[in-house]
C-alpha cells in the first residue's frame, strides 16, 4: 500500500516537519494501529501454522541456519558496498 493510499484510507498520518521542510514525519494514526494490529495477529497465526508440523529441535535447527544465511547475506551486501 503506497503512503498516499495509506493517508487516503486514514491509516497514516503525514505532516512536514517544523524543523526541516524537506522531511515529512509519518505515523500510524489510531486506525492504522488497529489495522496494523490485525495483519500482526493473521501473521502469527500463519507463523504457527507453517511451523507446526515441526519438532523444537528442528526449529531450532531452522533457525540457526536462517541466522547462518542472514550473516552470510550481510557480509555479501557489506563486501559488495566496499567495491
């Protein structure tokens, strides 16, 4: 959803900054949260759901190979901004 629909929809409030005009500072407005609130419990559910059929060992196996993966990425996006 891109920030003017956001607004439109009454999910986001965005005003200029007093201190610089060429910042704009956004906020979920009171709906938003509520909104926000509502996707965050659907993901969870979802979360749960896919994870489910797994054992605590094999969670703990899946993740230490996505932190393995996300500090692999990291290095190859820092040694790539260093070329």
């Amino acid at each position: 959803m891109t920030t003017r629909r956001s607004c439109a929809c009454g999910l986001i409030d965005r005003r200029p900054s007093p201190k610089d005009r060429r910042v704009q500072i956004v906020r979920l407005t009171a709906e938003g949260r509520r909104f926000f609130r509502t996707m965050a419990r659907a993901n969870a559910d979802w979360i749960a759901e896919a994870f489910a059929d797994l054992t605590p060992a094999e969670i703990d196996a899946l993740m230490r190979l996505l932190a393995k993966t996300k500090a692999s990425t990291r290095r190859a996006i820092d040694k790539g901004a260093a070329r």
